[in-house]
C-alpha cells in the first residue's frame, strides 16, 4: 500500500488533474493550510498564539523550468515579508528541486541566497527538507554552503538512509542544526533500511546523537514512544527544554502536539500552503493508509 501510494505521488498527469479538481479544499484541508499566503497566515497566528512555532512551506518541488524556480522564490519572498509584518514566530522550509536544483547548483544557489538574506534579517532560518536519496549528497553541500556564508540554515537527514550515521557526525562536527525525520520517499535496499523497526531504531540512536551533540536538533516524529523516549533522555540529563525543539507536521498527532506544549517544550509544526499539495498530499497517505478512509468520509461528505 504504501509503495502504491509513493507510485502514485510520482505520476505527472494525475497530478495536473488532481491540482486542478474543484474538490481539492475537501481532499487536503486536514493537512494544508490552504491555496495562499492568507490561509497560511491565519493558521499560523492560530498556532503561534497557542505557543507553538512554525515552519511555513509552499508546496512545490521538482519544477520544469527556470521560471517556476523563480516563481518559487518570489513566494517566499513574499512569506518572509509576512513573517516580518505580521510578527510570525516561524521559520521557512524549502525544497531545493523548487528552487532549480534539477538544472544546476548555480541556478538553485541564486535562487535561495535571497531567502537566505531574509532569513538572517529576521533572525530566523532557512530549513532546507530532504528530498529521495539522488539529492541527499548534493543537498548536504548546499546545507553547508549557506551556514558557512549564512548561518541560518538546518539541513534534514533521514533516519532511514544508511550513510545517517556519517552526516549526522559531520553536521554535529559543522555546528549545522539537524531536523531528524524517519524518511518518506521509497528506497532500495542498497540505500535504506527497509523494515520499521530499524528506521525507528536507527531513529533513536541518531537523536541521542543530536540532543547530546548537536546545535538546537530538531525532532521531528509523531511516533509517540519516539517523542516518550526523547522526553526521558532529556530529563535523565537535565538537558533545557530551549536547546532543542520537536517537530510536527500540521493536521499530525494533535493529542501528541498538545502535549509537549504543555510539558513546556518547544515544537514547531510544518504548516504547507499552495496548489501544488498532490505530491505530499500522497507521502502523507502513504504513512497511514487509515488516512485513505478519513478521506473517502469527506468526499461522501462534499
Ligand atoms: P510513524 O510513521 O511511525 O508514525 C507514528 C504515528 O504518527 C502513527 O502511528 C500515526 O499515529 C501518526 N502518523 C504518522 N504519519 C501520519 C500521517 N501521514 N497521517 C496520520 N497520522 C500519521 N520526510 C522526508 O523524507 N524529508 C523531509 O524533509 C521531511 N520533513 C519532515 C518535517 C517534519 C516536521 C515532520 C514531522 C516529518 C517530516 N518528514 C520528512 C516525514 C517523515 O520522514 C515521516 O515520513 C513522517 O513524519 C512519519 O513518520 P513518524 O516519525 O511520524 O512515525
């Protein structure tokens, strides 16, 4: 189920059609914040008022041409002189293949240094999001590119592949703070474990790395023995609850979010927003088939 899902989010055609249905709202309300950067705004002063951060994302990745790459920029551009006006407590997460990766390092480099300035302007960061395994080499030159000239930036690594263990030593010994998801796109064998349980495993024994090495890792998982584990690591050691923060994604695991707030630590929720929902509508429903029913209930219900 999960591969058919992960297939299916690949699919161009399907896609178009998808992003162009006038059910769409219906479809992916529980996971998007909406078409624009209104929609966003409002869920995000929602969240930040309840004491919880965000990471803003406009959906998008794997653009065609070099205009789309530009296109994407100008939308975050235009997130950040939200963030400034409206006093956002929010980050920005991209994906290079929005950005033109697809056509060179130059072309995406010049297209995220502006976001970059912005980033350290407002005195918040840049997250760049992992994308399938043939970009992790090149997506982690980049991550280290910008915190050398920028500072302001987190790279993701994926509890899944096997090279994580290396790039979470390496980013730990760089200073670059780490978001550390299990890993959502389908892989080989050759390239990452396949079995849940070893994801999850690997999980751990990566974020034990980060909370006691890293620079402010994030952790971002709603798998509760996961968020249970890190919460008892962290209060076995007296670590402060400000030198880390869990992640969550919009729509996830609201019990799960609630509680951490109330424990009184720091979580930020990846709020996406925008008209290209199909491919991470389909890498959600792929992580939980159930979701396929809770669908199904609103389509009858449109
Ligand atoms: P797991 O999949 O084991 O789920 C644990 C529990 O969470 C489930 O039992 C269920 O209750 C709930 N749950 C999880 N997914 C759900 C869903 N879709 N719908 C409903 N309930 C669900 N991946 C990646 O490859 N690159 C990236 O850059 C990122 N970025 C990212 C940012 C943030 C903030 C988060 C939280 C996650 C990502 N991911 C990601 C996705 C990540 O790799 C992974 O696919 C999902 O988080 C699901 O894994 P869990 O750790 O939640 O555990």
């Amino acid at each position: 189920m999960r591969s058919f899902f992960l297939w299916l989010s690949r699919q161009r055609l399907l896609r178009s059609w998808m992003e162009s249905s006038s059910t769409a709202r219906v479809l992916t309300k529980r996971f998007i914040a909406g078409n624009t950067l209104a929609d966003e705004i409002a869920v995000s002063k929602e969240l930040n008022a309840d004491g919880i951060l965000v990471a803003l994302d406009h959906l998008g990745e794997n653009v065609s041409t070099l205009d789309e790459a530009t296109i994407s920029r100008d939308h975050y551009l235009e997130a950040f002189r939200a963030i400034e006006s409206e006093k956002l407590q929010a980050s920005a997460s991209i994906k290079l293949t929005q950005f033109g990766l697809d056509f060179s390092r130059e072309v995406c480099l010049s297209n995220v240094v502006p976001l970059m300035e912005q980033a350290r302007r407002l005195r918040t960061r840049v997250e760049i999001d992992m994308e399938d395994s043939s970009y992790t080499q090149r997506t982690l030159e980049i991550v280290e590119e910008l915190h050398e000239r920028y500072g302001c930036v987190r790279a993701v690594i994926q509890a899944y592949l096997h090279r994580t263990d290396a790039d979470i030593e390496r980013m730990n010994s760089l200073g670059i703070p780490v978001r550390l998801c299990k890993g959502a796109y389908r892989e080989s064998a050759a390239v990452a474990i396949q079995d849940k349980l070893g994801v999850d495993a690997n999980y751990v024994k990566q974020m034990y790395k980060l909370l006691d090495f890293g620079v402010y890792p994030a952790i971002a998982s709603h798998d509760e023995a996961i968020v249970r584990e890190a919460l008892r690591y962290v209060k076995d050691r007296g670590y402060p609850a400000h030198r880390f923060e869990f992640q969550m994604l919009h729509g996830i695991r609201r019990d799960l979010q609630k509680h951490v707030v109330q424990a009184g630590y720091n979580l930020r929720l990846y709020v996406p927003y925008g008209e290209a929902w199909y491919p991470y509508f389909m890498r959600r429903l792929a992580e939980r088939p159930a979701n396929v029913w809770f669908l199904l209930r609103n389509m009858a219900r449109a």
